[in-house]
C-alpha cells in the first residue's frame, strides 16, 4: 500500500439499514454524469447503471422473509494487498482504466478504451457498462446534458468514477485558496441524493471524516488472509467478496447478520468462525 | 484451364466442379462478411453479448483457433529444432491451417472490439500487466511469422517460381527457415500461454483464477502445453478431411503415426497436469475464497458436472490413451476417432475457460448468466471456416503442400478420377 | 518500355513498400481514431459558468426544496436544497429527472384543437377565444353550474384561483381527485371539524403503528417521511407496520403485523376497544367529544379481541399487547392511509385517527396535529354577477370524482369540463368508465403538460408550462406535521409555446368579461400571486420558503364519532377468483396523475417490468402450476392482462400483487406502453356516506398463456 501521508483514499460506507431502494441515488448517477436511456431497460444484463440497487432476500417465507437493498457503484478497488492493481485496471491491455494512487480512485479514459471488454470480465461485482449502442437522447433533451462529463461513443466501457469531477472542481477551488479540500467540498452525486442519509463519503485517510470513523479501516493486512487490506474493525461494517482481495473502498454496514453474511461467499461452517473476527481490533484498534 | 497453374504431374478435379464448391463455400463467407459489416457499422448490438457476457461466442472461437493452430508451432519445432525430419511430409499443411486460424483470430479481434479503429492503442498505449498486451504482441508477431513460413509454399506455385528471383527466394527462406521456426516457437509459447493466463489472473472470478509461478497463473502453461499437444490432432484432422474430399492418400501412414504418437504423449502429460491443476483449485483455491466446486456446476441449466468429464476424461485421457496405444494409435478408426476427441476437448477447454466464467455468478446474491449468440455472431464465427476452406482448396490445386502427394497416388492414379 | 512479369512484380512490391515505409498509413490510422472519438452523433455538451439557483418540486405533494445547476443558465441537475425544512437535502428519484419533464417526448408544445380524430396546433389567442366562446354560450344558455372541473387537489394559489373562477363563472362542480390529502381532510372533517386537516409527527414520535402507510415509499411528503424513518434508530423510535405483503415500509419496521387485506379497520377499532376496556383512556377522556358512549357500546359489543381476531387474522392475544405497547409508549402516534394513502375507506382513515383521539395524542408533540389551513393567501373578493349568483345555490352533481363519472356515464350532466393536474383517464380505477364518462361530455379543455390519456381525449389543450418554467407558491400537506411554503421559480424559459395555467386562467376570464373579467383583474399571475401572498412576499421571494407552523396546534381539538358509529363495513372486493388482486405501488414508480421519467423507468427492475410485462407477485406456495417467469393470464370482473409470473415470498399466499404506474398509453417510448395498468383491472367500490373508492383489491384468477 502507499504510505503517502498526502494521497487521499476516498471511498464510501452505505447503511444497509437505513436504504430504502428508493432508487434515488441511481437516477441522481444517471442524471450527474451523462448516463444515457433506451426506450427498453428491462434487460439489465445491458441496461448501463452506474449505479445499481440490488435486492437481496434472506430466502425465507412469508412472514419470515426479510429483504434489504444493496447500492452497488464501482467499488474503487485496490486490488490485492491493497498496491492499487484493481481486477479491472490490471487487465486493461490499454490502460484505458487507471488507478489514482492519489485518490484511490479507479478511473476510466473512454476515448482511450478501445471496447475489448476484459475489464468487465474481471470485475466480479459488474459495475462495468459497455456501450453496445450509441447514446441517444430524445429530441431536445441533449439541452440538460452538463459538459463536466463526456458523453460516451458507442464501443466503449464506462463505470462510476466517484464523481471524480466534483473532486477536479473541489481540488480547483480549494488550491486557487491555497487550502486542502474539506470533508463536505466533495462529495458524490449519489451520496447528497440519498433521503435517507444511507451514504457516507470521505477520505478513508483521514480519520477526521466521517467515513473514517465509522470503518475504522485497519491499515495493516489481514492476518487470516494476507491479500486483504483495510477491514473494517467496526462489527457491522463489511466489504463485498472481501476475501477475494480486490480491496474495495466502499463499504457496508447492517445490524443483521444475515445481510453481513450475503456480502461474501462461505463455506459451510465457516460464517460462525469469521463472523466475529474483525480487523484485529485488540492489537490495532 | 488453369492447367498451367497446377503443380507438375498432380491430377485435380475440373475447374467448373472446383468453381462450383468454392462458390458454395464463398455464398457462407459473404454470409459472414455481410454479418461482420453489420458488427462495424452497427455496433456490437447486433451481437446477443451483454454486460455479463463482455467475453462471449467470438472469443471462444479466437482461443479454440489459436489452440487448434498450435499445431504449426509445435510441427515446426519439432521439424526444425528437434529435426524430426520425418515431419516434412506435415509441415506445410500444418503451416497453412496455423496460417488460416492465425489470420482467422486476428480477424474476430478485429470484429469483437468496440471499437476497431482503434484497435493499435493496445500496442500504442500497452499496459505491460495486462495479458492481453501480451497476446497482442506475441499474436501478431507470430502471425507475421507464419506468413514467412508460409510464403515459400506460395513462391513453389508452378508458375511463380518459373521466376528465378521467387524460385531463389523460396530456396534460400527454407534455408533460414530455422531460424524462423524457433522465433515462432518462442512466441507461440507465450502468447498461447498468455491467452490462458487471461482467465487465470482474474482473480475476481473464482472459476478462472489460478495461482502460479511468478506473474503466471497455472492456466498460462496448461494453455501453452494443450495447444501443443492438441494441435497436431487438428493438422491430422483437417488432412484426414481433406483426403476424404480429394479421395486421396496425401500423408503417409508414418508420419502421421508419427506425429499421432507425439500428441498422444503430449495429451497424456497435458492431461495429468489438467488434473492436479483442478484438483488443487477445487480443493484448495476456489475454497480459500468461500466456494465449494459444486458451486459451479449446480442451479443452472446448462454447466453441470458433465462439461468437466466429457473435457478431462472423455476428451483428455481417453484420446490420450488411444494415441500412445500402439495398436489403436495406428488403427485408422480409433485413431481418428482419438483426434476428434481430442480437437473436441480443447475446444471445450477454451469455451470453458471463456463462457462458464461469465456465466458463473460471484456475489451471493447475483445469480447464473446464459446467453445464446445472435445470428451475427454465429455467421461471423463460420466465416472463418468457410475462408479456410477456400484457402485449403486454392493451396490444395495450386501449391505443392504435400511432398508425398504423387508417390502415394501413382497406381490409384491410373484408374481413379480425381477428387 | 516493355512491363514483364518480374517487373510488374517487382514494381508492385515496391509500392506496397513505398506505402507501408511512408506516413500516409499512420496518419490515417491516427485520424480514424481520432475520428472515432469525435463522432458528430455523439453530443459535446457546451461548457461554460456554473450557477446554482432554487426553487421547489411539485411532482408530488412532497414540496421539496430543490437546487438546479446551471451551465450558462442552462439547467442540468436537480439536486435537493440542503437546510430546507422539508427534505433538508433529499430528493426522491423523480424530482431528480425533473429535467426530463422539460424535454419529454410526450410534451404538449402548443395549444391544440380537436378536429375529428385529430389534434389541430392553434394560437394562443385563438384557443382562448374558442374557449371563451363556448364558455359564454354555456353562461348564456343560464347553465353555468354545467361546467365542471377535476383536480389534482393542492391548496396553494393555484388551486384557490381555480377554485376563484368556478365562483366567478357560477358553478359548485369542482371534484379533486382522490389523494393522501384530500382523504385526511375528509378524516378531519368527519372526526373534528371541516377544512382542517391531519398532520403526523413522525419526527418525534417513538412509537409509529403504521397501518400499510408506505412511508418509505411515497406515502405523504415522501423525502421526508423516508427521512423520519431514517433517523428512528438514533431516537430509538419504533415502526409497527399492519399490512399484508413485505413492502418496504414493512420490511423496514421492527415488527409487522400481518392482517387480511381489507381489515385495517377492525384492526384499529379492535385496539380502541382494547384502550376501552383496559381503562387506558379514561384520562384522556375529553369534555365535548360527541358520540363517544355509542362508539364505546360499539366496541365493546362488536370489537372485541376475539371478534377482531377472526377478521382480521391477527391473534387476540396479539391485538391486546399491541393495544398495550401503543398506549405505553411515550409518544405514540397511529399512521393511515395504505401505501400513498391515496385508496382506502374514509372508515379505515377514521378508525385510526380514532385511536390517536382514544390514546391523548391529538396536538401533542409526535403525535397527530389537528392544523388549520395555512391562510397566507388573500384573495380579493370575488365578483360575482348575475349569472353567476344563478349556479352558485345549484347542488353538486356528485360526491367525488368516482361518483361524478357514474353520474356522468348513467346521465350526463355536463356540458363542459376543465382538467387540471389530474388523469383521471389512468389514474381512478376501472379507466374506461372514466373514458366513456368523460365522452358524455361536450366540451372537454386540459390544462396537461403532457399527451397523456385524459389529455387525447380533450377538445382543446392549453398546455401549461411545467413547474421548471413557472412561478408558484407551493404549500406542503401531505400528512406533515409543519407547514411550509415554497416558492417554485422558472429556472427556464418554457420550452414550447407554453403558459403558466395561471396566465391562461387570467387570460380566458378576461375574455370572457362581465364579472369574470373583473374577479381577474390582474395582469398575468405573477402579479396576482404577489398580491395574494403579500403576507409573506418579502420572505417567500428573499429565502425561497416560509415555514407557517410546525409546533403542535394548541389545545385538543373534539372528536365526533358520529360517523364511526354508523361506517358501514369495509368493502368486500367484486368478482371472482382464487386470488385477491392488490395494487402494490413501488418508489421507483410514479402512479396517479405522474408518469415516471426515462430515468425513474430504467431503475425499475426487472421483477416488477419485464419487455413489455407487468411482474406480479405472488407467493410460491399459492402459484399452483405456474412457475417463476411464466406468461399468465390474469382475470378479473373488470378485465384480464396478459402478465408475468414474479415468485416472491414475501406476499401473503393467495394475494397477487401488481405494480402500480404502469401501462401508460400515449406517445412517449420510454415510459409508455409498458405493462399493464392495474386500475384497467380493478372495479370501484364506492364507500357509502364518503363517496370514496374503497376497493383495496379485486377477486382474481390466473391461467398459464
Ligand atoms: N414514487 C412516487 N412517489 C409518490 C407518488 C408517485 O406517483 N410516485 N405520488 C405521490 C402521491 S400523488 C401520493 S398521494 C403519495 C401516496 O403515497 P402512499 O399512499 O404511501 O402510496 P402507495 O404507494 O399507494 O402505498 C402502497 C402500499 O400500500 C400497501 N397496501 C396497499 N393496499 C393495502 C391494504 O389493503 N392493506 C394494507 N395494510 N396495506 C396496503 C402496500 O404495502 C403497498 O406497498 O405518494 C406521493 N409520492
Ligand atoms: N387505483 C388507483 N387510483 C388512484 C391512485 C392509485 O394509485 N391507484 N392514485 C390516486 C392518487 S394518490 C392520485 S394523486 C390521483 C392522481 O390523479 P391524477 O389524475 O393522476 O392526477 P393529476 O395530478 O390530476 O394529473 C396530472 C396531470 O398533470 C399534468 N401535469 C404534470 N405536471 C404539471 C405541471 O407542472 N403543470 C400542470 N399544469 N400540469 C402538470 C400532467 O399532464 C397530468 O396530466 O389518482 C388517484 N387514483
Ligand atoms: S438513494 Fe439512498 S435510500 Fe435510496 S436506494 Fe440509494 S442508497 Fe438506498
Ligand atoms: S468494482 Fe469492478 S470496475 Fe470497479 S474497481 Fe473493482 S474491479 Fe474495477
Ligand atoms: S474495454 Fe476498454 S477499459 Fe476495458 S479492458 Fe478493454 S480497453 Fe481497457
Ligand atoms: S459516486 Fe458518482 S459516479 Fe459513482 S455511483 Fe455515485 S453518483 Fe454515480
Ligand atoms: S418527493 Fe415529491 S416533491 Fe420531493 S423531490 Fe420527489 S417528486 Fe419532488
Ligand atoms: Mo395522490
């Protein structure tokens, strides 16, 4: 991991308790960054959803079964170990997907992506969209479109990118004022949407933010499974598909177990052993 | 009527009978080629492909190419490095269907990415960690390598190497063609072993990945070595094929014995390794990240456990046994029933490592993904075969490509009409 | 000079050398791609000063705050107002593609005529004066209390001016259509006293019985309702939920209580009689309640645990420890309306306000306030000329909406109607009635944005401009506790050749002069909004809202029980079938007289659209031979749609659940002609004594297509 007191570390934390799957968040995406419409978006296998809300059931019958939502943008991985080889940009043959190893931020350049589709085969959670078809906005409705992020050609992957412009004009405005940025200066399009304040956005790195404080991300690697970094020492505080080291940077939280459990794949027997391990708490808390 | 261009003493068929089936032939690959401009000027929305299947149909088909092709590689390796001189009587062939598939796969790259046009910022802006940088490189190389193994072939046309300038060429490039032989070699081991190395680095997807040596994953050499082995079964199932449309004896009995011989080894050691690799990865590296195997063969309605035995079992060892048996090996039947099984079997290998990846779902909560291709899709993957084809049957008339040709037809000659 | 082969040969190669060695194949590569990254087809949107300016949202009674940005004064995100007091930031999917709205296929860009099957594009001055024209025959003729009006409700200036120009023109045949509001007012006027109405302190209750109100989706102001939920972990306030199917709402509360459809009611009466009986109200007993003791003798009598339990399926036992938790917390408060609270019976609505009435928790902190209207607004008097004084003692036709198109389908009645902010033709059930009703009468004029389905079926359109293109005060409802006033500013120039529904209000009574010309003397509505907001202009203009009230009202208002002691008995669903059909309204979705946006359509997943499918849901137990993903045919007395089979375990076995807000009919690919629109399937049932659309469901079957 970079050990750069300076690098940022952005990422988010999503209470799974307080989401409703209004979909808010979702359409504020769409609306933030240029994300475009077709008149058929049943199939969602090709329906480009920065970010998605899936529906997880807890698989019981009725009165028993229990539902929660679960918003899924990018997961801004670090890749194993944390050194910033995100499964996406470590495959991409043109590095037309970048890991900013001052942000933390996995970005996507669409005028260098030449449309291979590696990367989404390599993104387990399928937050990567491909543009099968050029974008096409009924007439007159290009007029709401904000030049702050490029609208994609057809041919090309696109994903959530943290709002990364927001950061470029909070970065600009801050050292114009010759300060760092603040904890409220940037934040995601998703995020202020939310009207039940499900998310929390901030610099991992910084342990005056919020989102700091909540994960209590452990620096030091996991010692029951090296290729992770950055468990949370927060009990109700998880990551998706955690143990297969691609080190996200957003993070979940919800008070049932069960919800906790969906978030990665276990062996029978081994969900009662880990349940209760979180990021070595004792030695490093 | 084209007589003149006929290599010396070779009987063909009729131009009008040879007009008529490669015009059959070509009304599949203006199929294909109207299919493929739909793709570049439409888009990839012509394909069934979706955000799930980003791999699909097509990259199955550039693999299984590449696999298949791996028998020019190893036949000229094994003729020019390893002098197996025997294998002279193979390698032209060989080197023409490595030709075909190499041009074959390079041309689905080129229909498959979204955008074509752009298709050189893979080398212009090469990320050194991806393995598919690698397979770029090492592709396109190679394939410039097998059209220099290929061109004397071409320069021995009758007419052509009438030329002194072409017919000295063709002398002097077989000469050298060693030196090519070893490049080809060289860069076929890498980039077969990359194209595996592809599913095997993503480590996102617990069906692909694998652990390694160094910066390549297990599939990198189990790719590299089943392309070895399973290659020659191609080049000797394609002459098989092409004998039966000809209606003549085109290699002798040795040396395809010969090379059956080399592929069956080559299979059987694939096929031990292919075994501890699952082996391992069931018990060891699929569950460190929470998966049990049947994971990925149950709640679906296509991958089950058949896929991996019909691959491992019915079309690994079992072909492998039949070829390094000496009695089945040069039994015609057995033996060309081990070679269909085994071209099968690497096929299966590479849609497995391909399709069952995308179709097997990571998140607890995602479910199982099955796609069927379009029409597009399917017309674009023939396109190919049908070039072959009328690659095959132009090399076939026009070119010397097999040396055994007018010995082993001399007293079928007489009497039989050609093919 | 003599070309052989070799040369010709050797000419060529040396060519294709020449080529390849030269620049010309690098720079064409170069510029292909460039190309490929430039395409004219794509669009480059114009950069340029970013600007943030405020207004409010009336896409729903949520009244939320909203920022637009701007790019050059060109709007291109709507995000919530922070600090504001309704939504403090929030927004819901909807408000967010507001922008949309401006650019939706399906807007109307001009004032149109029918002309046989066919709209016709006129002036504004022409549709005005054809309006006029017509209108002045209709006054001429002595009938002015023929010209009726549906509306979406509201209570803002808007609504008032509406309201203004019935007077003026001579006619009581106003009709809102049915809302969460308009059924809490009706709640207020049966319990306490007309033109009040109900507003429920979620914020600072700590024990929420919500009897199926969807308040995480959409039920009241909803930004804000999911907001109160929201903040209950950190209050430690609980959410009980009554229903029968896992919404949202209840699969976010701490306990649900699963009853039969169409028994809230009971259920509520049945915890009054628990209070009653466990002497848990005596202190809360009011000098100047009226009724009580035949409502008491009722409950007693027929509302007893195990009578309750019986209908409505909740144990006695159960009935009794909820009775008993409600009463002990220290600020509970009992929620009605299921899910947008916009169905239902007034006696459901009655029963629940009763137990707030029972439990002391009217006017009190976390309770339920008792609010007079916001009364900012002054309006000069009406002027009202002869003909005008003729309409105005004339009876009503009807009721309600739903006992208007009766009337109107049996009998007709109307000689002209005006449309606002509603489409009744999708929104009340049984939507072909509505149509064949609306077909009795002559002259039909909308006030819609949109071609929607009550829109094509007008004779004149004067398409309003939509809420980014005009002023408007904007007043919360919904079931809030506060009340709160927002200014709703045009962040745009209209788009099309469209008006303020206000200007052309202003515009037609001007035309048509004598009295009406007068009670509208103002010079656009601007002017007249102004005027009559003077009371808090200077704040409304300079902060972009005024909070009126938001403490408890003082005092304890009384409670007339007259009405619970004679409600008939919830309405028993029509037709026949295995099933109960329910309506299941979802947040990605709007339903009413909203049609979602492209963006709210493509968040819907794919177990509620499918293609062109509605997904039902229905338990697995109770599917028979259908299985998950079938095509199925679904009956009922009303209608049959070809639907979806959906599995989902969280209905109660043998209730279908359909989406809501879908199956729209006009042109706009995105959102239209997708699914089928449940009220197509259901019949209403109309509540004797209130007029309402009682139906909560339908008798159903289904059969494998
Ligand atoms: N997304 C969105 N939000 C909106 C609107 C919109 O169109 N879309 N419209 C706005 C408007 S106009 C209004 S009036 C409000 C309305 O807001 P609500 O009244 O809260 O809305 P509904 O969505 O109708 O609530 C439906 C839910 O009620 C429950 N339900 C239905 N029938 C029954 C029953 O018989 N018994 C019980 N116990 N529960 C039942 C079901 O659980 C279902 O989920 O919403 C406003 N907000
Ligand atoms: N079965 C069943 N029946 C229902 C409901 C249900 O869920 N199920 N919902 C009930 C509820 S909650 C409601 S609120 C009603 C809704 O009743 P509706 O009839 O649906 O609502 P309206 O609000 O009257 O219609 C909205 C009209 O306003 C227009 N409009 C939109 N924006 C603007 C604007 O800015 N300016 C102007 N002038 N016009 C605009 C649109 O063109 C649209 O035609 O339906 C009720 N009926
Ligand atoms: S906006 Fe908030 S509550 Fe709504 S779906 Fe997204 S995270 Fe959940
Ligand atoms: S979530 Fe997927 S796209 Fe995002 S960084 Fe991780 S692997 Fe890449
Ligand atoms: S699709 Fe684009 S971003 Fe993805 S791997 Fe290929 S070139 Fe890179
Ligand atoms: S962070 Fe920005 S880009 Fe990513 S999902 Fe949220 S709104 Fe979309
Ligand atoms: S809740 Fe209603 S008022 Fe608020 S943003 Fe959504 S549609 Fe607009
Ligand atoms: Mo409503």
């Amino acid at each position: 991991m970079i050990e750069n007191k300076k690098a940022h570390k952005f990422g988010m934390v999503i209470d799974l308790d307080k989401c409703t799957g209004c979909g808010a968040c979702m359409v504020s995406c769409m609306s933030e960054n240029n994300v475009p419409f077709k008149e058929d978006e049943s199939n969602k296998k090709d329906s480009i959803t920065w970010m998605r809300v899936y529906k997880l059931t807890n698989g019981k019958s009725f009165p028993e079964t229990e539902i929660a939502y679960l918003p899924r943008p990018c997961q801004h991985c670090g890749g194993i170990g944390d050194h910033g080889h995100s499964p996406c940009v470590s495959v991409c043959p043109a590095t037309a997907t970048d890991y900013g190893y001052d942000t933390g931020i996995v970005s996507q350049i669409y005028t260098r992506c030449f449309g291979c589709r590696y990367c989404m085969g390599a993104c387990p959670y399928h937050a990567r969209y491909f543009n099968w078809w050029d974008p096409k906005w009924p007439e007159g409705m290009e007029n709401y479109l904000s030049p702050n992020v490029s609208p994609r050609m057809r041919g090309v992957v696109e994903k959530c990118s943290f709002c990364y412009h927001r950061y470029q004009l909070a970065r600009e405005r801050a050292m114009v004022e010759g300060r760092e940025i603040e904890e409220m200066e940037y934040q995601t399009a998703c995020t202020t949407a939310c009207p039940a304040g499900a998310i929390v956005f901030g610099d991992l790195n910084n342990p005056a933010h919020k989102v700091h404080q909540i994960v209590k991300p452990d620096p030091h690697p996991d010692p029951m499974n090296h290729k992770v970094v950055g468990k949370s020492r927060n009990p109700n505080v998880f990551r998706l598909l955690e143990r297969l080291g691609t080190n996200p940077k957003v993070y979940y939280m919800s008070e049932r177990e069960w919800v906790r459990k969906a978030g990665d794949n276990y062996l029978k027997g081994e969900w009662e052993n880990v349940k209760t391990h979180h990021g070595a708490s004792s030695s490093h808390g | 009527m084209d007589d003149a261009l006929i290599p010396e003493g070779a009987k063909r068929c009729a131009f009008p009978i040879f007009l008529i089936g490669i015009i059959i032939v070509g009304a599949v690959l203006l199929w294909g080629v109207y299919a493929m401009f739909l793709c570049w000027i439409k888009g990839l929305n012509q394909t069934n492909m979706n955000d799930y299947y980003g791999f699909a149909l097509w990259i199955w088909a550039d693999l299984a190419v590449i696999a298949v092709g791996g028998g020019a590689f190893f036949t000229g390796l094994l003729k020019y490095i390893f002098k197996v001189d025997e294998l002279k009587n193979i390698i032209n062939f060989a080197v023409i269907i490595g030709f075909i598939c190499y041009s074959s796969a390079l041309l689905i790259l080129a229909i498959d990415i979204g955008q074509p046009l752009r298709g050189w910022f893979i080398f212009w802006h090469a990320n050194v960690h991806s393995m598919l940088t690698e397979v770029a490189f090492c592709l396109s190389c190679y394939f410039a390598v097998l059209t220099i193994e290929f061109i004397p072939n071409i320069l021995e046309n009758r007419q052509v190497n009438k030329v002194p300038f072409f017919h000295h060429l063709a002398h002097n490039m077989h000469g050298v063609m060693a030196v090519f032989a070893a490049t080809g070699a060289f860069l076929s081991f890498f980039h077969q072993g990359s194209l595996g190395g592809v599913a095997g680095v993503m480590f996102g997807r617990p069906f692909a990945f694998r652990e390694g040596l160094l910066i390549w994953p297990w599939t990198f050499f189990l790719f590299t070595w089943s392309a070895a082995a399973f290659g020659p079964c191609f080049t000797l199932l394609v002459t098989k094929i092409t004998e039966i449309i000809t209606g003549k004896k085109l290699v002798g009995d040795k040396t395809v014995n010969l090379l059956a011989k080399i592929s069956g080894w080559m299979i059987t050691t694939y096929i031990i390794a292919k075994i501890i690799d699952t082996i391992y990865w069931a018990y060891v590296t699929a569950p460190s990240m929470g998966f049990k195997l049947s994971h990925f063969y149950s709640d679906n309605g296509f991958y089950g456990y058949w896929i991996l035995i019909t691959e491992v079992i019915l079309c690994g060892v079992v072909p492998g046994l039949l070829l390094i048996i000496k009695s089945t090996r040069e039994n015609p039947t057995t033996r060309t029933i081990a070679i269909i099984l085994g071209v099968i079997g690497v096929c299966l290998n590479r849609w497995v490592m391909v399709l069952q990846i995308m179709a097997v779902p990571v998140m607890s909560f995602d479910s199982w993904a099955l796609y069927i291709p379009s029409w597009q899709e399917v017309a674009t993957t023939i396109l190919p075969v049908a070039y072959g084809i009328i690659l095959i049957a132009f090399a076939y008339r026009y070119l010397p490509v097999f040396p055994q040709e007018l010995e082993l037809n001399e007293s079928a000659d007489a009497a039989a009409q050609n093919g | 000079m003599k070309i052989d082969r070799r040369s010709f040969l050797g000419l060529g190669l040396g060519a294709a050398a020449g080529i390849a060695l030269s620049p010309v194949g690098v720079k064409l590569t170069d510029d292909s791609s460039i190309w490929t990254q430039n395409w004219p087809w794509t669009p480059v949107p114009e950069d340029g000063k970013i600007t943030y300016d405020r207004s409010v949202c009336s896409l729903c009674p949520g009244a939320c705050g909203i920022s637009v940005r701007k790019i050059n004064g060109r709007p291109v995100k709507i995000e919530g107002l922070v600090d504001h007091p309704i939504n403090n930031g929030g927004v819901c999917p909807h408000g967010i593609s507001g922008l949309q709205y401006l650019y939706d296929p399906a807007r109307i860009k001009t004032p149109l005529k029918r002309n046989g099957n066919k709209f016709e594009k006129i002036s504004w001055d022409e549709a005005i004066s054809l309006v006029a024209q017509k209108l002045g025959e209709i006054r001429k003729n002595g009938a002015p209390e023929s010209l009726g009006l549906i509306t979406g409700g509201g209570s803002g200036s808007m609504a008032h001016l509406f309201d203004r120009f019935m007077g003026a023109f001579g006619s009581p045949n106003t009709y809102t259509m049915p809302s969460l509001e308009s059924n809490l007012a009706l709640t207020a006027a049966a319990l306490h006293s007309a033109d009040q109405s109900l507003g429920f302190d979620l914020d600072h209750s700590d024990f929420i019985l919500s009897f199926g109100a969807g308040i995480i989706e959409g039920w009241g102001s909803p930004v804000a309702c999911i907001q109160a939920n929201a903040s209950r972990r950190e209050r430690k306030a609980k959410l009980v939920q009554v229903d029968y199917r896992l919404s949202n709402t209840a699969n976010a509360a701490d306990k649900i209580i699963a009853v039969n459809p169409g028994t809230e009611a009971d259920l509520a009466l049945g915890l009054c009689a628990v209070l009653l009986a466990k002497k848990q109200i005596s202190t809360n007993t009011r000098y100047g309640d009226v009724n009580k003791f035949p409502f008491a003798a009722m409950l007693g009598k027929e509302y007893t645990p195990e009578k309750v339990a019986a209908i409505t399926g909740v144990k006695a036992a159960d009935i009794e420890a909820l009775a008993m938790a409600f009463i002990e917390a220290k600020a509970p408060v009992a929620v009605p309306g299921k899910g947008r609270g916009d169905t239902g019976s007034l006696r459901e609505f009655t029963a629940v306000q009763a137990l707030n009435a029972l439990a002391g928790r009217l006017n009190k902190k976390g309770g339920v306030f008792v609010m007079w209207p916001a009364g900012y607004l002054s309006f000069p008097e009406n002027v009202m000329d002869a003909v005008a004084e003729q309409g105005a003692g004339k009876a009503k036709l009807a009721g309600s909406v739903n006992e208007l198109a009766d009337k109107l389908e049996k009998d007709g009645g109307l000689s002209a109607l005006f449309i606002y902010n509603a489409n009744p033709c999708y929104a009340l059930n049984a939507p072909e009635k509505i149509k064949a009703a609306m077909d009795k009468v002559g002259f039909k004029v909308s006030f819609s944005s949109f071609m929607d389905e009550t829109a094509l079926r007008s004779d004149v359109i004067l398409p309003a401009s939509i809420f980014l293109e005009r002023l408007e005060d904007v007043v919360s409802g919904a079931g809030l506790a506060k009340t709160v006033v927002g200014l709703c500013r045009p962040m745009v120039k209209p788009v099309f050749d469209t008006k303020h529904p206000g200007d052309a209000l202003i515009l037609l009574a001007q035309a048509m002069g004598a009295g009406m010309a007068q009670s509208f003397a103002w010079e656009s509505y601007a002017a007249c909004l102004e005027d009559v907001t003077e009371k808090i202009w200077d704040n409304l203009s300079g902060d972009g809202y005024v909070v009126i009230d938001d403490k408890p009202p003082v005092g304890t208002p009384a409670t007339d029980f007259t009405f619970l002691v004679s409600a008939p008995k919830a309405a028993l669903s029509n037709g026949e079938g295995e099933y109960t059909l329910v309506p299941v309204d979802k947040m990605r979705l709007a339903s009413g007289s909203m049609t979602s946006s492209p963006f709210a359509v493509k968040t819907v997943p794919d177990t509620v659209l499918s293609g062109k499918y509605s997904v039902v849901e229905i338990n697995p137990a109770t599917a028979g031979v259908l299985k998950d993903g079938d095509i199925a045919f679904l009956k009922t007395a009303m209608g049959t749609a070809k639907v979806k089979i959906g599995f989902n375990e969280g209905i109660l076995p043998g209730v279908i659940g359909m989406p809501r807000g879908l199956g729209h009919a006009f042109n706009n690919p995105y959102v239209a002609g997708k699914g089928v629109n449940v009220n197509d399937l259901i019949g209403p049932v109309i509540e004797p004594g209130s007029g309402l659309d009682a139906a909560f469901g339908i008798k159903a079957s289904l059969s494998k297509a």
